[in-house]
C-alpha cells in the first residue's frame, strides 16, 4: 500500500496511527476485494454506473474507505480530463478533500447518531441543489441500518430516482437489518474477511517501510487476532510497535503476551497432555499459562482451536501449507493427526465447545477450565462404543481391564475398530458419557413386526431400524400387509397419514384392495376417506376401507412397543450385555440392533452415534 503522508518519516508531522496512514488510496490498495475491484472497474469503464451502492462487511475491511474511493472515482477531474474514472495516475482536482473527509459535495453520515426521519428529510431537501465544486452530490452513510423504519421509507423514492448529480453510497455490518425494499434499489457489495496469509503480507510490507524488526511468527498471531481485518491488524502492530524496546525485535512470544493469549507451543503441549490422559500435567500447564496473565476462556478456544486444525489435517493434509501456520503447528499437528482417530477429535471438539461456554458464564473461570481439561483428559484413553463392544466379543471381558480392573488404556483413537455381535443376537450399544462411569440408556427402535412375527420369525425376517422402506406400490403389484401401508404413506412423505395409519388403525381383516378395521378413540375426522383416497392415488386402483367389530389385531405402534420390550427383554440377558454390565457399573441400554446370523459385519456408519458428554446431556 502506497504512504499517502506527504511528511511520512519527518519529526515535524504529528504521528497519524498505521491504519490512517496507510489508508488505502486507489481501488488497487484494497486487499482481497478483487471481485468489487473488478466489477467497478467495468462499471466505470463503460459507463454503467449506479445511483446507489451498498457496502457490506465485518468491521475494519474497507467499507468507509472504499466508499472514498468511490466519490473520488465520481468525482475524478484533472486538467483535460473531465469525467468519473478510476484511473487515478495523476492527482485529481478534488482527490485530497475527499479522501480527508472535507469535501463540501461529498457529505458524510453517521447514521447512529442520526436515525430519525428529520436528518433524512435534511438530505431529500438538498439533493435538489447541484453540487457546489464537483461532479455530483455523494451522500456517504455508515451503520445505515440505525436508520429508524420511518427513515428508510422517507428515502425510498429518493434513492429510487435520486437528481442526476446525486449517488448515494451506503455502509453497514448488519446487512440483515437492512429493509429488502432498499436493498432492490442499491448494488450491493460484500467486502470479504481478509485471509491470514494475505494480512501477513500486507503487515510485512508496512513494517518494511516503517523500519520495525518483526518475526514471521508474530505477523502471524496479529493476523490470526484480527480475524480477517486490516484495521484491528494495523491497531495491534501499532500497539507491539508501541511495547517494543529500542532497537528490539517483536516476537511471537512478546505478542501473545501483549495480547493475552497463551504461547502456542505450550497450548500444543497442554494439547498432547489432555489427550494422553495427563490429568495431573495438564492442570499444572494451565495454571503456569494462567499466571503467565492467559485467560482460561482463550485458553480453551485456542485448544478448540488447534482441535481442528488437527482434524484438517488428518482430513486435507495439504493444509499444513497454510502460510499463517507457524513451524511447530505444522510438525506436531501432523504428528499428532497420524495418532488421534476422527472420533476421538471429534468427542474432544465437542467437549471443548461445551467448556467454552461454562467458562464464559462461570464465576471462576480458571477452575471451570480445570473442570474442562479433567474430563477430557479422563475419556481421552478411554475406547469408543463399537471398539469397546469388538474387544469384548473378540477377547472376553479382559479385554475391558479384567475382573472389574479399570478400563485398558493406549494411545488416543490407537484401539481396533468394526464392531462386532453374537450372531443373530440383539446388540446395545454403549455410549460413553465423560467425568462418570458410561451409562446406557433405553431407546430400542421401533420395529414393525409383530410380537408373534418376532418371536417365530428369524432373524432375517425382523425389519431392520434405519433401513429403507420398501419400494412404493403401483397397479401391479400392491401392498401385501397393512404394514406396507405405512411404508407407502413414507414412500409418499405423507408424515400425518403415515403417523394415522400406525396410532389409530387396528386391523381385522387385510385382503387388498379390502381391508376391514377398527379406529381407535382419538382417530381424526374423515380419516377412512382420507386413506381410501391416498391409497387410490399411490396404488391406481380403488380400495374398500370397511369399520367393523370383529376381533382387530394391535395397531402397528402398540407392535412396535411389545417387540422393543422383548428386544430389550432379550438383549439383558445376552452374555455379551452381561459382562458390560458388570464392568461398566451403572450402565443402561440405549439402542437395540438385530443382525442376521449370515450378515457381514455392517460398515462403520452404521455403528451407534458418537460419544457423548454429561454436558451434552443438559
């Protein structure tokens, strides 16, 4: 970026902050703005130039100043050269009041300190009057969505067919907020958060000019603070610049202790030790990074932090060549991405989030982070659902520590996964709870069949939870049981005559296209015709619905109850459940799964969802 400080360097001019220093001056200065660039480039170029413009965008990425460049771009006069352009090579007549702020054609508002519709009325009386010195009248308006609702229609017609010599230009963070009837009159531009490598270049470059010794690393914890703006960038190396001694070199040390953010190789060591199960290191780590003057709030966001550069590491290795990585967050990351399975980053990343937001609202937030770190580090070595159910199955209940011994412990994610199940047997499966015993608890899927299906019926035959239901009926060939009846309102998406068809329906005698039924006492109005006429439309052919009195099977939610209770009757007593149970005290059942005795083992995704923290729970 160019100095625009015509005394930049001399001890006579007044000091002038960075981000004012090195204000971008021309289109080209912007960073990371190339699509607005580009777009109003052309625009200027053949004349396509709007009547009002809309800038939106985090704080600090170029909305005020950009809307500068725009009214110098209008206003663009130089000697033999009398029309908008933003081709600046020379000095323009009006360049330094507008980019100054003092122009008398180019009115700046704060639309915070004037919301009503008396400032607006102001503005609707003056667009009428030609512009004083430039080419047009630039109306500049920052945080215009504090305008009230009254003010926003006030200038509607305004800003819909504004004079000639009149644009507007219009600037916020909460675009939202923004009334959609101004938003259609407006082109509307999206200032982007300006990525890390980016501003470290950027910080690179002014540092150079200004003669300050920086090291790479450090540019990198100002461009990770500043979270893609230029301004907060510019602020902090103002500040470092400030706190620095004589002749001293900022460090990434000295920024992280200026910004109270712990060291990053300690928050990758306190990393390593929560997730080899170091309870007592890891506590000591925080406290030392504690007294060092870290919030323990950023302390955990930075472990969320790396958490997932971790997992993208292990899921995209190329990212280890993001620029803003420092050298140790590259080695160690990748390291320890080759150790840790996605699970267990995942458990981790999910407790971390929870902690976050108990220390925020704790009143001591040290030892909420204390809490935090302990029931990470205690369900670190522990293994996960399926990998603890396959080491039972394949080893006995040794496998889990022995005779009510603690749970074996290894590396992070290091236990063999797949699951596996007695054949044809109901399989729970656990779910891990951290800072406590894991528990179980009862949540079997309903299952279709009836009671007396499940209990003659092998196991191939039992419908499976999470399955398909099957293929829709037509003409030729129709439903053959009323349970494939639900099956079609499914196929259909028809959610309410499905949930009818399974709660208020029993059946007494099913001979398609005739069925003869009972209702029960809370079946809506109408609900016979209702069916008969979904089913004429699914099926192609006309069915006859009958209410009778006979003796009706359960409806098809009263089966799905009884099998769960035998399900859940007859996975208690499996060994297998047994042995959880005993080395696991205070577990419950949570799910139950039927596979058939020929089955392959089923893939990893159908495994039980991933583990879940006491925290989860509230």
């Amino acid at each position: 970026m160019d100095d625009i400080s015509p005394t930049a360097g001399t001890t006579a001019a007044p000091y002038r902050v960075l981000a004012r220093k090195y204000r971008p001056q021309r289109f080209e200065d912007l960073v990371g703005q190339e699509p607005m660039v580009r777009t109003l480039t052309n625009a200027f170029a053949t004349g396509r130039i709007a009547q009002a413009f809309l800038l939106t965008g985090v704080r600090g990425v170029g909305k005020t100043t950009t809307a500068r460049i725009l009214a110098r771009a209008l206003n663009y006069t130089r000697p033999g050269f009398d029309r908008p352009s933003v081709d600046f090579t020379e000095p323009g007549e009006h360049d330094a009041a507008i980019m100054e702020g003092r122009h008398i054609d180019v009115i700046e508002m704060d639309a915070a300190s004037h919301t009503g519709i008396g400032d607006i009325r102001e503005i609707i009386e003056a667009v009428r009057y030609k512009p004083a010195l430039a080419r047009y009248k630039v109306y500049i308006i920052d945080e215009v969505h504090m305008l009230s609702n009254q003010a926003f229609n006030g200038l509607l017609k305004t800003l819909e067919e504004p004079p000639e010599h009149v644009k507007f230009v219009f600037a916020t963070t909460e675009i939202r907020k923004v009334p959609v009837t101004v938003l259609s009159r407006c082109q509307r531009f999206d200032l982007r958060r300006i990525e890390a490598d980016r501003l470290v270049g950027l910080l690179s470059d002014i540092t150079a000019k200004e003669s300050v010794a920086i090291d790479r690393d450090a540019l990198a914890v100002v461009a990770r603070a500043a979270e893609g703006s230029a301004r907060d960038a510019l602020s902090l190396l103002d500040q470092a610049i400030a706190h620095r001694g004589a002749d001293e070199t900022i460090t990434s040390g000295a920024m992280r202790a200026l910004l109270g953010l712990a060291d990053r190789t300690r928050t990758i060591d306190l990393f390593a030790e929560v997730m080899r199960g170091d309870a007592t290191t890891a506590l000591a780590t925080l406290r030392d990074l504690y007294d060092a003057g870290a919030d323990p709030q950023l302390v955990l966001q930075d472990l969320a932090n790396f958490t997932h550069l971790v997992t993208r590491l292990k899921t995209v290795p190329d990212a280890a060549s993001d620029p803003a990585l420092t050298e140790e967050e590259r080695t160690r990351g990748a390291d320890l991405a080759e150790r840790l399975s996605i699970r267990v980053l995942s458990r981790c990343w999910q407790m971390l989030l929870k902690g976050i937001e108990e220390a925020s609202t704790a009143p001591r937030p040290l030892a909420a982070a204390d809490m935090v770190l302990v029931r990470i580090a205690h369900v670190a070595d522990l293994p996960t659902p399926d990998e603890a159910l396959k080491m039972l199955a394949e080893r006995g209940p040794e496998a889990l520590g022995g005779s009510g011994g603690p749970v074996a412990s290894g590396s992070p994610g290091a236990a063999p996964r797949v699951s596996a199940a007695a054949s044809g047997d109901p399989v729970p499966a656990m779910r891990m709870v951290a800072g406590e015993a894991p528990r179980m608890r009862a949540a079997a899927a309903p299952m279709r069949a009836t009671s007396a299906a499940i209990a003659s019926a092998p196991a191939s035959a039992v419908p499976q939870p999470g399955r398909a239901v099957p293929a829709a009926a037509t003409p030729a060939s129709r439903p053959k049981t009323f349970e494939d009846i639900a099956a079609l309102a499914a196929r259909h998406r028809d959610v309410q005559m499905k949930h009818g068809i399974e709660r208020n329906v029993r059946v007494i005698r099913f001979e398609p296209p005739n069925i003869e039924i009972q209702l029960t006492p809370d079946a809506p109005a109408g609900f016979v015709t209702d069916l008969q006429k979904r089913l004429a439309e699914w099926t192609g052919e006309r069915w006859i619905i009958a209410i009778g009195n006979g003796e009706a099977q359960p409806t098809l939610f009263e089966q799905a109850k009884a099998a769960k209770a035998k399900a859940e009757s007859d996975a208690r007593n499996d060994p297998t459940v047994l042995a959880v149970m005993r080395h696991f005290p205070g577990a419950e059942i949570v799910d139950i799964r039927v596979r058939p005795k020929d089955a392959a083992i089923e893939p990893m995704a159908d495994l039980p969802a991933p583990v879940e923290t006491e925290d989860d729970e509230d």
